[in-house]
C-alpha cells in the first residue's frame, strides 16, 4: 500500500476513535474494528509480504496483540494506563509501521526509473500471489457422502454445545466432566471423526456451481479446526456459570480497578502483560471486563492455536496432500494433549499460548536450516 493511501487511512480510523469516544460508543466499536483488522493487515504484509493475505492477517493480528501486551506493560509500569496512555499506545503503532513504507518509498524514489530495455530480461523480485488451480469436481456420490458428513458435523457440534450449556451449574464442582453426560464423549468422538473426513475431502479447492466465483475449500478446513477447537476449549467456560478456578476472580477484580482508575498498586511484573492486553482491549471495545477476560484465552485459543500448529504443518509438509492430509489430522492431534492452560484466561495461560505460537511458527525455520546445513555439508565432502 502506498505511504499516501496509508497516512489517509489510519486519520480516518483514529479520527473515528477519538470523535467515537466523545460523540458515540458505536462510532468507538466501528473505529476500533477498523483499528484491528486494517494494522493487522499491515502488520502481516511487512512479516510475511510473499504469503496469502489471510494468513498475513492472522500473523498481523497475533502481532498486535504482542504489541499491546509489550508496550502496554511498559507503560503501565512506567506510568499508568489511563485514557490518554492508551492513546499514545493506539498513535504510536500507525508512526511504527509507517517507518519501513517511508524507508521503501524513500528508495523507490531514489532508485532509476527502469525501462523496457533494462527490464525486459529481470524477472519479478518475487511471483505474486495467484489462487491454486482448481481440482476435478468430485463424483456425484462423493458430494453427497461430503454433505452428509458436513450435516452431521454440524448436527454433533450443536448437541455437543447444547449439552454443555443444559450442564452448566453454580454448584462447586471438582471437574466439569461431573455434570456432562457421558454420551457426550462418544459425540464428540464421531464429531472428530466426520471432521477429519471432511478434512481430507476439502484438501483444495473448488467452484461453486451456481456461482462464478470460486470459494476455496481449505478456508471451511479452517473454520471447522476453529469451531471444533473452541468447542473442546470452552467446556469449563460454559459449565462453570459463576467462573473456573480461584485466580481469574482475582485478576479480573485487578482489572476492573485498573480501568478505574489507570492504576492498582502493587504492580506485579508477572501480570502486567494479561492486565495490559485486557484492559487496552476493553477500553477500545467498550467490553466489561467480567466478560472479555472470561472469554479472551479459550476464544484467543481456540482461534488461533489451529491456525499457527497448521501452518506450521504445512510449511513442513509441502510437496504431497497425503502430507498435507498429515498436517490437519497432527493438529487435531493437540487436542490429545491436556489443555488446561487455556480454559481460563489468567497469565499462565496466555504466556503459555505466545510459547507455543512462538516454538510452532519456528520449526519450520530451524528445520529449514538443518536443510540447509547438511545440504551444504554434502556440497563441501564432493
């Protein structure tokens, strides 16, 4: 985007900010959505300019949230987090991106003009994103088997979800799994199973019939992995009316002073990145801060974490679907693994959640490398 179109655009989303705080808490909603999506946007294209512009996104937006809990943190104790901190935090990110636009501009202007001569025999520093070719329709009986499979995913993710909510209770439980039916495990069984089936018939894409445009069938993989993820994330959050566990109590009343007031003392180092991320984010939406921090880890969770293990995958397993196919079914496989840390928002579990973002986006990358180095090796003992 060039530095004009970018300038103009985030006045526009912060004038919208500042007059929706004085004028409407819609005109603030709309502004802080715009907010969000158009600098994650941004931010993806500087992390990954050669990527999708869905994934681009979903990094951009992983990256504000790192952003907020970063120097939000300092801010607050440095100082405090009141309306005005939050505003310097919301103005400086646009003056942040906008350094490398200014840099890349600064070197397009300086660089010579290119000609036809000097450029008919260069090729593009890097191909442009084009959508994949579409696969052979499937076979009659194969459609109607994938439809089937996709009702009843729906049909077993409502009944699962009805469930828990019919379950949900005020009464001190040891474990949700107390009130929760036990059909409700054979359920979610078929659940996984039809999910992974569906998987597998949606690795690629295809067209709509009644329609031109083509709707690209790895995009439903992804919403159903989020759908089934924040299901299996937020059985605690459903069950438990009054709030899991004893520390969210306590960090949500910490939170609630801190929007207040812009401050709480003691500042414990620990928590000021949960406090910071929350209370920025509760403020920009106009959230109560009971509800956003209730819900924040299992949907961040379940959002995100099917997202980056995939990509994660995929970027390792790149030449087969049967790989590929490989990459979805060790994604659900997480699910396997006990998830605890994000069934309640607290510090613990966010930190735990950027750990695991961080070790999964970077195996591709230290196994790239090992690529690398014993490719070289092998160049070297010729």
């Amino acid at each position: 985007m060039a530095i004009r179109y970018y300038s103009t655009f985030s006045l526009i989303i912060l004038a919208l900010l500042i007059s929706g705080y004085f004028l409407s808490p819609g005109i603030q909603i709309i502004g802080a959505t715009l907010y969000l999506v158009f600098f994650s946007f941004i931010s993806g294209t500087l992390i990954l300019p050669k990527n999708e512009p869905f994934w681009q996104a979903i990094f951009g937006c992983l990256t504000l949230l790192a952003y907020f809990i970063i120097i939000g943190a300092g801010v607050y104790f440095l100082w405090k987090l009141s309306n005005i901190q939050i505003f310097i935090i919301l103005l400086a990110l646009p003056l942040l991106l906008a350094i490398p636009k200014i840099i890349k501009w600064r070197k397009e202007k300086m660089s010579p003009i290119p000609t036809a001569a000097n450029t008919a025999n260069k090729a593009p520093l890097s191909a442009p994103y084009t959508t994949p070719e579409e696969n052979p329709p499937y076979a009659e009986r194969g459609r109607v088997g994938g439809v089937i499979l996709f009702s009843i995913f729906c049909i077993l993710t409502f009944i699962l979800t009805y469930t828990i909510f019919y379950s949900s209770t005020t009464a001190s439980i040891r474990s949700p799994w107390e009130v929760i039916p036990s059909f409700w495990f054979g359920l979610y069984f078929i659940a996984c199973l039809a999910l992974i089936y569906l998987l597998n018939a949606n690795n690629g894409h295809t067209s709509n019939p009644n329609s031109q445009t083509p709707i690209p069938k790895k995009i439903l993989n992804y919403i159903l992995l989020i759908i089934f993820f924040t299901l299996s994330f937020s059985v605690a959050l459903i069950v438990y009316k009054e709030g899991y566990g004893f520390d969210q109590f306590i960090h949500q009343a910490t939170e609630k002073v801190i929007v207040a007031q812009g401050y709480i003392l003691p500042k414990p180092l620990y928590y000021l990145g949960q406090y910071s991320l929350v209370v920025i984010l509760a403020k920009m939406f106009l959230i109560p801060v009971e509800l956003l921090d209730r819900l924040f880890l299992p949907l961040l969770a379940g959002i995100f974490l099917p997202l980056i293990i995939l990509w994660s995958l995929k970027n390792l397993f790149l030449t087969s679907n049967f790989l590929l196919l490989t990459s979805y079914l060790s994604t659900l496989f997480f699910l396997a693994i006990p998830f605890s840390s994000f069934i309640s928002t607290t510090p613990q579990g966010l930190a735990n959640f950027f750990f695991l973002v961080v070790i999964f986006l970077s195996l591709p990358i230290i196994l790239n490398r090992i690529k690398t180095y014993q490719q070289n090796i092998q160049k070297s003992n010729i």
